[in-house]
C-alpha cells in the first residue's frame, strides 16, 4: 500500500483545511494517506513554532528510508504560505521524493505577477527545482498560472459523499424533514478577513432593515463582538457564531434562506459546493461566477445598495431559488469525492510511478 503525507493548515478553519481533511480521509484506491499542519491561528509567535516544528518533522520523515512517504501532497496559498512551501519542495527535491503542488488560492496570479517578476520566476524555479506537478481547482486557473509557473492540471475540490454522513447529522440536501427555509436568514460563512466580505453583507442587510425587509445576518467564522459586527449584533442585525461544530453549521445551512459569498476574490470557495449540495441558493460576487453557475446569481456590483437590492429579488423570487437549489444538488454531484479521488488516484499512480 502507497502512502501520501499531506502538507499544510490541516488544523486552522477554512476551506483549504477542509479539502485537506476530506483526501487525507478518504484516499485513492491503493493509497494510505498521513498528515502534517504547519499551520496554527494565532500569534505570530504561535504561528512561527507550529511551522519550525513541522518543518523539522517533515524533515525527519523523509529522511528515514523506513518511514517515507511515496509521495508529498503540499498545499499551498499564496504570498507567506507559498515561500514556506518552497522550504518542503527544497526537501522532496533533496529525498527524491515526488510531490504535487496543489495551489488554493484565487489570487495567486494576481500575487505572482508577469511572468518576468521577479516573484514568478522564483516560484517557477522552486517547483522546476522540485520537479513538483502544479495542481490548481479549475480549468481557467489553468490556463492562467500555466505560462507563470509551468503546466498546471486541474482538478476540483472534493465534498463528501453524503450518504455516507452519520445519522446525527441533518441530511444535506434539504431542511430536516423537509422543512421550509427560512428566507430572511441570510448566511455568510469565512474567516474575519476583509477579502470575504462581511462588511459589506452587514451593511446590505441594514439597508434591508431599513427597508422594512425581515432578514438578519449570520456570520460563521466570525466571533460574537468583533470589530465589523459588534454594532450590528446589538442592532439585532447580525448573529455571530464564531467557528461552529459540524452538527450547528449543518443546522444553519439547512435553516438558511440564502448563502452569501460577497468575496473580492476566491479560488473554488467550499462554501459555495457545501451551500451547491445542500440546495442552498448562493449569491455571489463576480469572483465567485465561475463557480455558481444556475445554483444562485452573481452580483457584479461591489456596494452594498447592489447587493441589499440582489437580496430582495432572489427572495422575492421562490421559483428561482427553487430552481437554484435543483441546479446546485446536479453540479455537487461532479465534485463527490468518489470522483475526484480517481483523478487523484490517476495523477498520484504517474507520479509515483
């Protein structure tokens, strides 16, 4: 049996995280699969002894001709994320060991630059250097980092298969026992970064409010009291919950009217195939639009007047979101593990090959 260390923030909330968790647990046919976190949140100081700890262990392994891994799977952002990388394909090039660089941000061209930069031609070096197999979400990432950093292969994000998931937890697919959503409850899930969003979506929803529309704002990832959402929580505008077990997240999806991604940049955003596969209908900025398809709309307008007017429309509209959610279940399909673990199974098999 073949064995696959993934490499990354195993341990830290978020998508990269999830996508991490869900290949680690459910490998290709004739494959093991191990993990490492070099990534914790917190301080810098936390963050610092997380990643020199793993580094050294990471070492250690690969090191050891009894222990190695047939194969190293890192997983990578871009800017901080990515130069600490370049430290593990430094390793895999010294053990001879193949390895895939698979890339999870939506800005990395952006923060790679032309292909003459100097940023891209170290980063282009580090994985030639490696012999590394670049591995990007979609097909259009494709096209885009191949003249930057070499040939890229797509291959998309993972979710579970569903069938599969415990009892205790909601069905996916719809409300518990079919149960009517909740058109008001508006969601938005994702790290307290200004990238995702939630200023934005928290003023919409004001505007909303002061409309006489009945909705309210619920925040995952972001805890009660912060900065953006402390005055909007004693508004009763917001409910932040922090970052939630599964069984609470899963209620609020399917409890939700509407899932909100007012991202000003994204690479294939899990919560959008979570909201996709649950029948949650999703709106989206124009970052998200290669990825919504017919599950929800794109709001190509950046303000909060746009999007409180975008609101209003879709939930006005039940047989749209009904449509979105038939639409979203048949896209999730093609991104069940059960999938894409063959396609992993076939790139893994040539490389270690």
């Amino acid at each position: 049996m073949r064995r696959v260390l993934h490499v990354g923030p195993a341990n830290s909330p978020g998508g990269m995280a999830t996508v991490m968790r869900i290949l680690a647990e459910n490998p290709p046919e004739g494959w093991n699969a191990q993990t490492i976190a070099t990534h914790v949140d917190g301080s810098i100081l936390a963050k610092l002894m997380v990643w020199r700890r793993s580094r050294r262990q990471i070492a250690q392994l690969l090191a050891d001709s009894t222990s190695r891994p047939d194969l190293v799977h890192i997983h990578s952002a871009a800017d901080w994320s990515f130069h600490r990388k370049t430290v593990i394909l430094g390793l895999c090039k010294k053990y001879n060991i193949p390895c895939v660089l698979h890339i999870h941000s939506g800005k990395f061209d952006y923060w790679l630059g032309k292909p003459g930069n100097s940023t891209a031609v170290k980063a282009r070096r580090a994985i030639t250097e490696a012999d590394a197999k670049v591995v990007v979400l979609t097909e259009r990432w494709a096209e885009k980092l191949t003249p930057l950093l070499g040939d890229c292969q797509a291959i998309a994000n993972p979710i579970e298969s569903f069938e599969d998931t415990a009892s205790s937890t909601p069905p996916p697919t719809s409300p518990p026992n079919n149960a009517p959503r909740e058109a008001g409850k508006l969601l938005l899930m994702g790290r307290p970064d200004p990238v995702k969003g939630a200023s934005l979506a928290i003023a919409a929803t004001r505007i909303m409010r002061n409309q006489g529309r009945e909705v309210t704002l619920h925040l995952t990832g972001v805890a009660p009291g912060h900065k953006w959402s402390r005055i909007a929580e004693a508004e009763g505008l917001v409910v932040a919950h922090g970052w939630l077990p599964i069984e609470e997240l899963e209620q609020l999806r399917a409890e939700a009217g509407l899932m909100l991604v007012p991202s000003a940049w994204e690479g294939q955003p899990m919560v959008i195939l979570e909201a996709m596969a649950r029948g949650l209908p999703i709106l989206g900025s124009p970052a998200c639009a290669e990825h919504i398809g017919g599950a929800g709309r794109i709001v190509s307008e950046m303000n909060p007047e746009a999007w409180a007017q975008a609101i209003g429309e879709l939930l006005d509209d039940v047989e749209a979101r009904r449509q979105m959610a038939e639409v979203g279940r048949k896209n999730a399909k093609l991104h069940a593990i059960d999938v894409v673990a063959g396609q992993w199974k076939t790139l893994y098999n040539e490389l270690a090959n």
